[in-house]
C-alpha cells in the first residue's frame, strides 16, 4: 500500500471516530455575540507570496473569505465544552488528543476566573480545533489563508516585504510568553480588522500538516515535494521566497513539528468561513 493510500485509509477511520458533534448541523453560529459571522473580519480575494512556493517566485492566489477577529477564548471555548461534553477532557479520546489536552484547567468545565476566560485558549489539538469551528458553524482557515491575513500591518494589506513590519514580527515572537498568554485583542488591529495574528499564540489551519515530508517525496524535485524537503534541509534558507522572514520560518517550523493530537500552552487557534 503506498503511502498516499494508507493516509487516506487513516483519515478516514479518524472521521468514522469522531464524537457525533464534529459532524452535527452546526447550531452555535446563529447565536449572536463574537461567534457570529456578521462580527468576522471580511477579507477580499487576494494573493500572496509564500516563503516557500513555486518557481520564479509566483504569489499564490486566495479567494475572499472571513476571518474570526481574535483568537477563541477560554470562555468560548467553554461553551463549546458544555454543549460537547465528548470534547472534554475528562472524556476525550485519546487518538484526537495528548495527555496535556487543557491540562492547565482547574476542572473538566473549570478555565478559572473571569481573567482567564478572556485569554486564548490554548492546549488545544487540530481535532478539537477543527469540531470547535464546526459548531460554530466554520472551519479552520487554511494556511494560504491566515498567512494572507497575517501579510498585512495595521495601514497596509501586504507589508510583507517592509523590513521595518518583518523585524517587528520577531521581537513578537521572540517576547512571546512561554506559559499562559494574555488576554485577546490587546493587540492593534491589522488593515482588515484582525487582532492577535503575532505575538500571541500559535495559531492551527486546516492544512498545518500540508508541510510535512512523507516517506516517498523526501528526495528533491518539484512542487510541494520540493518545497517540503527544503524545510527539513539546511538549504531551506536557499529555497525561500525571503531569506531573512525569520518570523516565517519560525511560523513553518512550529508547524512541521506538529501532528493533529499535538497541544501546546502556546497554541490556539480562530476560525474562517467562505466569503
């Protein structure tokens, strides 16, 4: 069996796992308030430059879309908990998520005070994340997606190519707290309105795994397969679009290091929907 179709046979047998509520008509979304689409930022259809695409340097096109305005909170996600209870921690399984699965709460149902509600949060795995988005009546974005989003500084759509915005980004991320982050929208918002994108939290996208080699395209050629092997290799500054976007690369790496049951107290995440 060859790679491809032993990936497709897993992921299949994860959705057929799934708790019911990751596939229910979501219901959640109509209820007003910050989960509402109406309070999403709309983002136009776009393009972008990616640190590592294709030849020549070709920007990547991205349809317009919607994008939660801050990371999801504690509280909210709490909600999701008490409406989901196959979701908590108490009750997960464990092939959707490890053990540090919201291991910093004080109960199954307990994120702690009014404060702390307000924070991202976090310990969070790509399954969880995703069935969240879902009730809500969204998805997670895709990586096209939030780096779009993330290109843009507070006056401008693309800032991805200003020195001054790129050296910003990585004295966030370099004072970014390595245990509970702070409360969301803190941040200034960008040129669509989105807030906490850096310095945060890192955030999932549906495609977090899209950077991963697999055991049959390790060797170099064209492609994905080409820009895979370029950041697993010491050629990977060589190959990228900006050799000195030291926030990107940071941003990739996180990601490649991850699997759908990963958490982290410094990962979070938002949700999207189609335009």
């Amino acid at each position: 069996m060859t790679t491809a179709m032993r990936a497709a046979v897993l992921a299949l047998a994860l959705l057929l796992l799934l708790p019911s509520t990751a596939h229910a008509v979501p219901r959640h979304g109509a209820r007003g308030g910050r989960g509402a689409v109406a309070a999403m930022a709309s983002l136009p259809a776009g393009s972008y430059r990616p640190l590592y695409g294709r030849a020549g340097g070709e920007r990547v096109a991205v349809a317009a879309f919607r994008l939660d305005r801050m990371p999801v909170t504690r509280g909210e996600y709490l909600d999701f908990l008490r409406a989901n209870p196959a979701w908590r921690r108490d009750a997960i399984r464990p092939v959707f998520s490890e053990a540090g699965y919201l291991a910093t709460w004080r109960g199954a149902l307990d994120a702690g005070d009014a404060e702390l509600l307000d924070r991202p949060v976090t310990e969070i795995s790509w399954f969880a994340a995703r069935a969240y988005c879902a009730w809500r009546g969204k998805r997670l974005p895709t990586m096209d997606e939030w780096e779009y989003a993330a290109a843009a500084s507070e006056t401008r759509r693309d800032a991805s190519a200003d020195p001054a915005f790129v050296r910003r980004l990585v004295a966030l991320y370099a004072g970014r707290a390595a245990t509970t982050p702070g409360a969301v929208g803190r941040g200034a918002p960008n040129a669509y309105g989105v807030r906490d994108l850096h310095g945060l939290v890192w955030e999932w996208t549906a495609d977090f795994n899209s950077v991963i080699v697999a055991d049959d395209s390790r060797s170099t050629g064209s492609g994905v397969a080409e820009r895979d092997h370029q950041i697993f290799c010491a050629s990977a500054a060589i190959g990228a679009a900006d050799a000195t976007n030291y926030a990107a690369f940071l941003r990739y790496a996180v990601r490649a290091g991850l699997t759908g049951r990963s958490t982290m107290r410094t990962l979070g995440f938002r949700c999207a929907i189609g335009a």
